[in-house]
C-alpha cells in the first residue's frame, strides 16, 4: 500500500481500534519521503545515494502516558497491530475518549512555493554545482587542501489523522548546499563551513551560490591559519548575526520547550513575566517563515505552524508548546510539535528561533568596545536545559581591541548560563540573518534555524588555549 | 528477508551492474520511559530494509528502500544505476573478496526476548527508584528508560560473499537533577548488556544520582594550567572524537593530525588504544562490519607509539593493503564508511585514589559537554565546558562547574601521564576507558 492509499476509513478505524481499551488522544502519522544525497571530496564525486522510505507510526495517550508503535510496512495488518500493540498496554479499560469522524483530507497551505522540484532536475546538474564549489574554493587560496561539498534534497510526503478529527496533509521539499574547506599551512590545519538550506526547491542553486559559498568557507579556513591562541577568562564578546544565534537557541531556547516546562526541568518553569533578559531582547520562534529550512505548513501532528513571541522586552512570554503538553496545561498549539520521521514521537521543538533586530551598526558595536572577543561564527554547542549552562564553539573569532578587529583568534569556546547571559546582552544590530542548522534532542534530528543580528553580551567566559 | 536480498542482487546485475552488493536489515525494538513512578512512554518498533550499492565501469551508485515489493526493488536498482552515472570513477572502490569466515563472537543473548514488558517496565522504574531515594537532594529524574533492539543482518554481494547474523542489546539509563540552595546540577549514568538480566538498574540510579549531587554547590574556579584527571564518561568521549583522526578515510584526505606519524611517540608511555570489533563485552562487536568482512582486533597506539590506522574496503585497496573489518553503516539507508568499532584504551593501571592522591592542584572532570562542536579532530584543537571536583593536596573536594579546558588533542594525549584501575565500558561510541591524568590543560572559569 502507498501513502495515498490510506482512507479516512481505514485510518478512522485504526484510531478507534487504538482507543478501545481506554485513551484520551490516538493518531495515525503516515509519511513517505524520498531523498537524494551528493557528495564530493578529495576532488571526486565519491557518494550518489538515493532511497525512499515509508512507513506509519500510532500513538495513543492516557493522562501522561503515551503508547507509541510503528512500522515501515504501510499495510492493513500492520496498522491493526500497531493499534493493538499500543491498546494492549490499557487492556481492560472500558473504552477511550470518543473519536471524531473524519472528513476529507485537508492539505496544508504551504507557506512557500516551490518553483522547481529537485526531482526534475538531472543529477549530473547537481554534481556539476558541487565541481564549481570545489574549483572555487580551491582557487580561493593555494592553501586550501581539501573541500567537502554536499547536496541534500528530500521530499517528504505526510499524512496525520487523530482522534480529535484533524485529518492533514503535508508535502514538503527542503534543499541543503555545504561546504566544508580544509585549509593547511606550515603544519597548521583550519576548517571552514557554510550552508544553504531551505524548505524550497532547486531554485535556490545555482553556479553562482554554490561559489559564493564555496568562497566564504574557504575565506574562513584561510583566515583562521593566521589566527592565535584565544584568551582565557571573562570578557566582553560580540555575537556574529546568523550562526551567532545558536546562542540564543542554547541558552534559551531549549529551556522553553514545553516538556521541560511540564517536567519542571527547566529553569524557565515557574517564570512567565519575569525578566529573563536584558531590556532591550525580543524573541521568537516562527515555524511560518515562507520557505525557511525550519519551516513547515503544519507541524508534525498537523497543527498549523506560527509566529510565537517568547521574550518581549527582556520579559519571558511564552513556551513552545505541542498538543500533548497543550491539551494538558489547557493552552492553545504552538505548532511546535516535531518529529526527526515516523519513528519517533513528536515533542516540542523549536523551528527558526530569533532575536529581533535592533538599531545599531556592527561598527557601532565594535567600536564600543574596549576589549573584547567577536565570535563571527559558531560551530554548535550543547545545553542542559535544566541548569541553563551551555557551551558553544567558535568557528570563527577575533580580538577586539580599543573599538578595532584585530587579530583572527582559534580554538575558543564560550560557556555560560541562559539567564545571566541574556540579560548582559547591551547592544544588538540591525543586520539580520537566518542560518540553517540541524538540531538534536532526545536522539531525534530536526532541522531548524537560527536568526539572529550582531550582538554584544557584556561579560562571558572564554575558553581559549592563549 | 533473505529472499528479498538475493532477489535484489539478481535483479540489480540482470539489469546492468558489473558488480553489486546488498545489505538488508530487520529489527524490533522496545523502549519504555518512566517518569513519577508511572510510565511515560511505551513504544514498539519493527523495522526494515535494503541497501544497493552497485559498480558500473568503475563507479559506485547507491540506493536504498523500506519498501522490499518487487516494484520498489526495480525503482531501486534503477536509482542505483543512475546515480553510479553520475559519480566520478573510482578505481578503489572495490567488493571485498570472500576470503575469511566470519568472525566467531556471540552478539545475541535469548534471554533479550524471554522478557515481558512488564520486565522491562519495572527496570525503568528500579533506575528511577535508586535515584531518587539515593539522596534527598535529587529533584527529579528528569529521564530513566530501558530501551532494547534485536536486529538481523544480511549482507551478499557478486562477488560471493553472503552472511547473517542476530545482534541484541539492552540498556537503562537515567538522567538525574539534583537541587541544593537553587542550583541545579544533573547526572547521567548507564547499564549495558545483552539481555535485561546483564543489567544493574540499582548501580545506574545510585551514580546517576551521585554524579548530580557531588556538584551541587559549585563554584567557578581560577582560571589556571593544571592537572586534569578525566573520569571513564569523560575520556569515552575525547578518545570517541579522536577516532576519526584514526581513520584511513580521514588520512587519505589531508584531514587527520595523525598522517605520517606511524612509529612516532604521539602519546603518553604507557597508553595503548585498540580497536576491538570482536571484544565479547563491546556492544559494537560482530561477526562482520558493513561490507561483509571480518570484525577483528586493531592496534591503534601501543604504548604510547602510532600503529595504524583504521580501514574499510576501499581505503585498503587505496593503500595496497587489506580491511581491518571498519567499513561500518549507520543504517542500511547509507553506503560503508569507515569508522571504529570498540576503542579499548589499556595500560599500566594505578589505583584511582593513589593517583588522586598524589595530585597537588587539579580537577577531576565528571561532565563534559560541547564534545562534538568543541572538539576539532582535523585541526586537533579543542575547547569544551567542563564540570567536575577540584582536588587540592591529594584530596576531591570543591565542585566546579561553568569551566572551560582547552587545548590541542595531540598535546593532551602525550601529557597522559597515569591510568586508573577503574576501566569500564561507556556506551554511545563503545569505549572501554579508566580514568586518565593529564597534566598541564588550561582551565577557564572566573
């Protein structure tokens, strides 16, 4: 059977069937996706693989338990087992929740158009942009050693039902370019990285991109070679736009997804209203962005996608919620129910979280400041949302000295704590940029992005080798 | 399953391949998770599918599908075909020839299956259990589950190879907040094994909580050049990142800090790393990796001195020399890499309190995190944050927190000066590590 073969009927009754021991909530995810993936390295094209996968997961709740079962076999028999397997664990209840007919299926309204399906696209057209990043990155510099560049297209067809009555579906495309250069001098060796990512189609490719791309990746590797120890210890630290929004992403925005909340794991439970920042912070998370990698029609449980404001003038105003936790704290959906495909169960995950833009000029920033670090770019980092520390890498810094970039610095990373260091951010830019990433939770991957201008945060601690 | 295998491979060199191989695999897995005394998730999983890589005048193309009908096999092969089109020619990509049998290591316990979900419910909730009655400073245990998989794996190719075999496994883990005058620190620990009767739910809940609890109260400390001393969680993760240094693949391609330095002292004396695919306690073992060759035991360091390094098929034939049994798959979704197995780090060990005992100044790091961003295995450098005790005249006293340690990977490695006897196995990457003292690391904090 294929994903179009489910009907309402069919999935209506394998909803009841989940229900008849008990339940207050049972859904059917269905997906189909298909996905192709180029790389190239070492001056070959060395990996085209491509595949499709299929499959269905059930899930029934009772209070705050959630029965979850899947399976990669899109068949009748199958989904009765599915629905037997999580109705066992209720055996001998008397019956769950009612469940809503279901009408037609309705598609999502997508929030972007995609003007060229990668699918129709010929591989060799996207070999070919992967070749022109090599040969840019590498004339970029005559220390540039090796470039690792990939495609990624995926198309992912979706289909939820519950017993609420939502019956949706979802066709999502999403594009990624990157590029990673290794640069190598007198013994020293530095990488660099940049990406493209969207949820739209091949339209956003061409020679020119895959360059420019190329070129900045390579500048990075290159720049970084010349670079020094960092320091070590407190200091004043500008935030690169872009990447530099994983900060916000680590320090607070995992702390505000609502499982957390519900679990009292996270130390933004308990704090609505307080002020969590400094004065001058608006943030926001927007799974709606037309075409945005983290973006989507509907999330993973159908719900429709939306502009959430988290943080009104250093103020903490919302949580990141999806169906499970909303239901039982009696709030409206975020649209923030996500999940890495139908094996996993959706929780509450972040799209494209961003802090709003401000007024000043990067040069304002720097000049303002005596004695600093700047992380132009980041490389990741991890968080435990329960004591709000976090740390991050820096793929990209300079020292600040007397209102002047100076020196290129490597090896450092930032440590901190969400709260202390939300509230020490004191200048913010206007040069606004989302960047695409992939987040990991729980053991799921999901893609999401970071926007973010220019910012300072008063004092933080560097972590450098210097 | 079988039948779809070999129906694939039929199908895939009738329709044009020169040379062909699949992978198919098939599981089922359980995982409970319980929070409060009550589950909190129960989910059961069957799970399948098939991998195609074929070879066409000398390029590789891969494609791979849940769906094993005869339909979606065609689509496959055609998928495979054109996307071998469009690779670049590769003269070392290559079958591995059927040479050895397959490794004898048991990676199946029936046992794994006798158990009921009521077995594996009750697990999760011994974890929690231990954990919250270890110490009345514990706030909750954010998470404690038992999670397990049994899995079949096929493999055949043109060539002749064909092979099978049954892995399980088992683990609980929890992960453990613990509360102290508004501070929050928390604590992650692991048990492994088999089948659930491997497992110590009551150890996993006891040193979650005791890894949370002996850091509350934490301050940041100077920021200095001290000794380190890096407990078994901890050192599982450097030497987990430091493996890709330790690859073929990465040597080949200008990106390890280990190229050309066979036979040079790039560790501490004493330090031997191994990477064991048949050790009969590693998770990872089996009787063969991801192109259908032999798991076996790989020297890495030995004493202190580079050996070699890791290689699949294709890295082997580049370098004129065989597989050392590393071509490992995520899943059958993805085309052989190259990759470790069970890193076994092993050496002269000295008891954990004497070597505590004989530091002046130092940290024992319990927690590291930003790893896998703050770690940089092509340039060797890295700067992670860092929780742990200090230890001052010989004795683990004030817990830190907010540090940063930095360094560069080969620096740390030769500055390894001691092991401990408290060697365990760390799950995530299978790594069998004691405690290592590392002198001379800069710490960041105040």
């Amino acid at each position: 059977m294929q994903l179009d073969d489910l009907t309402a009927d069919l999935l209506g009754a394998t909803i009841r069937r989940a229900l008849r021991h008990g339940g207050d909530f049972a859904e059917v995810f269905a997906e189909d996706r298909r996905s192709l993936g180029l790389s190239l390295e070492d001056r070959r094209l060395e990996r085209a693989a491509g595949g499709r996968e299929s499959g269905f997961g059930v899930r029934l709740t009772s209070g705050e338990r959630t029965y979850y079962s899947y399976s990669d076999d899109l068949s009748e028999t199958d989904l009765q087992r599915a629905a037997d397997a999580v109705s066992a664990a209720l055996r001998g209840g008397a019956g769950g929740a009612p469940v809503t007919n279901l009408g037609a299926v309705a598609a999502a309204r997508g929030t972007a158009v995609v003007a060229v399906p990668p699918a129709a696209v010929a591989t060799d057209v996207k070999a070919a942009l992967l070749r022109a990043a090599d040969d840019a990155a590498r004339a970029a510099d005559p220390a540039v050693s090796q470039v690792i560049a990939g495609y990624l297209e995926s198309r992912q067809r979706l289909l939820v039902a519950n017993s609420l009555g939502a019956l949706v579906a979802d066709d999502r495309t999403r594009v990624r370019f990157t590029v990673n250069v290794v640069a190598r001098r007198d013994g020293v060796i530095q990488t660099g990285y940049e990406s493209l990512g969207k949820s739209l189609g091949f339209e956003i490719l061409d020679e020119d991109v895959a360059q420019s791309l190329a070129r900045a990746a390579a500048g990075k590797a290159v720049t970084m070679l010349d670079a020094r120890p960092a320091p070590t210890g407190p200091m004043a630290v500008v935030m690169g736009n872009g990447f530099g929004g994983t900060l916000f992403h680590e320090a607070c925005g995992h702390g505000l997804e609502a499982d957390g909340i519900a679990k009292g794991s996270s130390i933004y439970e308990g704090r609505m209203g307080d002020l969590v920042a400094s004065a001058i912070v608006n943030a926001y998370d927007d799974g709606a962005i037309a075409g945005e990698w983290g973006s989507a029609a509907v999330d993973d449980e159908g719900a429709p996608t939306q502009h959430t404001v988290v943080i009104e003038q250093g103020r903490l105003r919302g949580f990141l919620y999806d169906g499970l936790r909303a239901r039982d704290k009696g709030v409206a959906q975020t649209g923030n129910g996500r999940r890495q495909s139908f094996r996993h169960v959706p929780i509450p995950r972040m799209t494209t979280t961003c802090i709003a833009p401000g007024e000043a000029s990067v040069d304002d920033i720097v000049a303002a400041t005596d004695h600093g670090f700047y992380a132009k770019s980041l490389a990741g980092g991890q968080v435990e949302p329960a004591s709000g520390n976090f740390v991050f890498g820096v793929a990209e810094g300079y020292l600040i000295e007397h209102g002047r970039v100076t020196a290129p610095l490597r090896g450092a990373t930032l440590v901190g704590n969400g709260i202390d260091v939300l509230k020490s951010i004191d200048m913010i830019a206007s040069d606004f940029e989302v960047k695409s990433g992939i987040c990991g939770k729980d053991g799921q991957a999901v893609p999401v992005g970071t926007g973010q201008a220019t910012l300072r945060i008063a004092a933080m601690t560097v972590g450098g080798t210097g | 399953m079988i039948d779809a295998v070999d129906r694939l491979l039929e199908l895939a060199l009738s329709r044009g391949a020169a040379a062909a191989e699949v992978y198919a695999e098939q599981s089922v897995t359980r995982r409970v998770k319980v929070f409060r005394g009550a589950v909190e998730e129960l989910t059961s999983a069957r799970r399948k599918g098939v991998g195609l890589r074929v070879f066409q005048e000398g390029s590789v193309g891969y494609a791979y599908a849940s769906d094993l009908a005869d339909e979606s096999l065609r689509e496959i092969v055609d998928m495979a075909l054109a996307n071998a089109r469009v690779a670049d020619h590769d003269p070392d990509s290559v079958l591995p020839a059927p040479r050895e049998a397959p490794a004898a290591v048991e990676v199946y316990d029936p046992g794994l299956d006798q158990a009921t979900d009521e077995q594996r419910i009750d697990l999760a909730l011994a974890v929690e259990r231990a954990a919250l009655g270890a110490d009345p400073r514990i706030k909750s245990v954010d998470e404690s589950a038992y999670a397990d998989g049994d899995a079949q794996v096929f493999i055949a190719n043109s060539g002749g190879v064909r092979g099978q075999f049954r892995e399980g496994h088992c683990y609980a883990y929890a992960y453990v907040l613990g509360e102290q005058d508004g501070q929050i620190e928390t604590g992650l620990s692991f048990t492994v094994g088999r089948k659930p009767a491997d497992l110590d739910p009551q150890g996993c809940g006891v040193e979650a909580a005791t890894r949370a609890v002996e850091l509350l109260g934490a301050t940041k400390p100077k920021t200095t050049r001290t000794t380190v001393v890096l407990d078994p969680f901890v050192s599982a993760s450097f030497f987990g990142v430091l493996s890709s240094a330790l690859t073929a693949e990465a040597v080949q391609k200008g990106r390890s800090l280990f190229a050309g330095r066979i036979g040079e002292q790039v560790a501490g004396p004493g330090v031997t790393l191994t990477d064991d695919g048949i050790h009969p306690d590693g998770l990872a073992s089996a009787p063969f990796d991801g192109e259908g060759v032999p798991c076996r035991r790989t020297p890495l360091i030995a004493d202190g001195v580079l050996q070699g390094f890791l290689y699949n098929v294709r890295t082997g034939h580049r370098d004129g020399r065989d597989s050392t049994g590393n071509g490992v798959r995520g899943s059958y979704q993805s085309m052989p890499g190259v990759g470790p197995t069970n890193l076994v780090l092993s050496g002269p060990q000295v008891p954990l309190a004497e070597l505590i005992g004989g530091i002046e100044h130092g940290v024992l790091v319990t927690n590291a995190i930003g790893i896998h961003s703050g770690a940089n295995p092509v340039s060797g450098e890295f700067s992670v944050g860092i929780s742990g005790l200090l230890i001052e005249a010989g004795r683990v006293g004030q817990p830190v927190h907010e540090v940063t340690m930095a360094g560069d990977i080969v620096s740390m490695l030769r500055s390894i000066v001691a092991l401990g006897d408290d060697a365990r196995w760390v799950p995530g990457g299978s790594v069998l590590t004691p405690s290592v003292v590392i002198e001379g690391v800069s710490i960041g904090g105040a």
